[in-house]
C-alpha cells in the first residue's frame, strides 16, 4: 500500500478572500478512486471538507470536479490512472463555488428547463390521463440514443470555453438536449424548439471548440448536436414526421385480466 497526496483546493465565499490549496495523505488501496481517496481525508482527516456525492458508480453526476486540470467524474477516475503520486482536485469551472469543491448548479438546471426537456404534444388530455404508449421503432430511437445517456454532471459547461464568457449561452448540455428533443419522432413542438436556440446567445455562439465532447463521461458527444441542431435551424423547418410516427399504442388486454374498475 502506498500514499498519494491529494491537493484539495479549498475555499469558503462567506469567510476567504480567495482560493487556497491544503495537502492531504491518503493511503491507497488496488483500484482506489479519487472519491474514495477524498472520502477518506474527510472521514480520517479533515472532516471539514466538502465534497458532493451520491451514487458512487457514475450514474447521478454529482462528483463533477477538476482532477489534475481536467473535468471528471471522482467516482469514475482511477488514481492507478494519473501519474505521479500527487493529485490535485478542484472544483468545476464556471459555475459559481458553494464551498470547497461543491459549486452552484442552479444556473445550469435553469438553461436545461429553458430546452422544455419534456415531451411537448397536441394531446395534452392523453398525457394529463395516459391511456397507452407512444410507439417508436428502434430506428428512431437510434436517433437520439446517445443524447438520452447526459447524467446532467455539468462537465461539458465546466470545460466550455464560451460557457466562460457567455452567461446566457445555454451551454452544450441544454443544446444537446434540445436536439434529443427536436428529433424525438413523439414531439410535436419542432418549431418552437428551434426558435428557442436560434438567437444570438444559442447556437451561434457555440464555437466547436469540441471540448464539451472531449469530456463527456458517457459519450454523449454535446458538440455533435449543436451542429446537427443548427442544420434544422439553418433550414427554418424541424425534421419531418411520418405520418405513421408516435401513434399511440393500446396494449391488447389479456383473456386472463380482470376488468377495469368503474369509478363510482
């Protein structure tokens, strides 16, 4: 078993002036990762620390931090992968910081609510009361798959470089998304998706700097959106919908099932 030296960055807005970096030891074990090195200075060390954490197996997002420079997940981030046998971890940039490690996201999940990530239909009475299932074939699904794997981390905004400069740029998360949305074949609002990215601030100021992607713990490629967002937006039309696409399904009731229930 040997040690690591973690570099925390730590900083407190309501009583520091500025950032300072504290050094803790930590003995490691095989396939220890930077969460758990950091929950060990917490537990053992300085339970002053602040970190933010949930699942531990890189499905929530919550342990987005800086590790040695670069945006990652704590949680996913082997310390037998980082070189040398000194570590340091700050918190996300762009996002304002909480305290220590922990930043705001409230101004990330506000960009995403702009993208209305939600089904937007015609139906509204079928979607208050569902009665049945919207069908897709597996060809549309392939569509936007890979844009339904976002865990909403906050990397990708952590390492854009118009996200910096830009507070009204919505970031490539919220974009992203609003393409899985556009190209969902279920959606009926085309138009005013795309009126919602097609201002100066929105997918014009998205510079391809690719970064975004680069970052990306589960694939979903932001930058690759964006510009597949700005062809529709460019065209002035949303995708065309078969006629055939999204009808709704009844599932057939079985010989064996008893009857529904009359509401008195």
């Amino acid at each position: 078993m040997k040690d690591v030296k973690l570099r925390i960055q730590r900083f407190d807005p309501s009583r520091d002036e500025r950032p300072t970096f504290r050094e803790y030891v930590v003995p490691t074990t095989d396939a220890m990762t930077v969460l758990e090195a950091l929950l060990y200075a917490k537990a053992y060390v300085d339970h002053s620390i602040a970190v933010r954490y949930s699942c531990r197996m890189s499905s929530c997002g919550s342990c987005g931090m800086k590790v040695d420079g670069k945006p990652a997940l704590a949680c996913e981030t082997q310390l037998s992968s980082l070189r040398g046998s000194e570590v340091t971890i700050q918190p996300m940039d762009n996002f304002p910081i909480v305290r220590d490690l922990v930043v705001d996201l409230e101004g990330f999940f506000a960009h995403h609510r702009e993208m209305k990530p939600s089904l937007e239909r015609s139906d509204t009475a079928e979607q208050e009361h569902p009665t049945a299932e919207y069908l897709m074939k597996s060809e549309e699904l392939e569509k936007i798959l890979q844009f339904t794997y976002c865990i909403k981390c906050g990397l990708c905004s952590s390492s854009c470089p118009t996200v910096a400069t830009d507070s009204l740029f919505p970031g490539p998360q919220a974009l992203a998304q609003a393409y899985r949305y556009l190209m969902d074949e279920r959606d009926e609002a085309g138009a005013e998706r795309l009126a919602l990215v097609d201002t100066p601030h929105g997918v014009w100021r998205c510079h391809f700097a690719g970064s975004c992607s680069a970052v990306c713990p589960k694939g979903v490629d932001p930058s690759l959106g964006i510009q597949l967002l700005r062809r529709y937006v460019m065209a002035a039309k949303p995708p065309m919908r078969k006629e055939e696409s999204a009808k709704v399904f009844v599932r057939p009731e079985r010989a064996d099932s008893p009857p529904p229930e009359k509401n008195p």
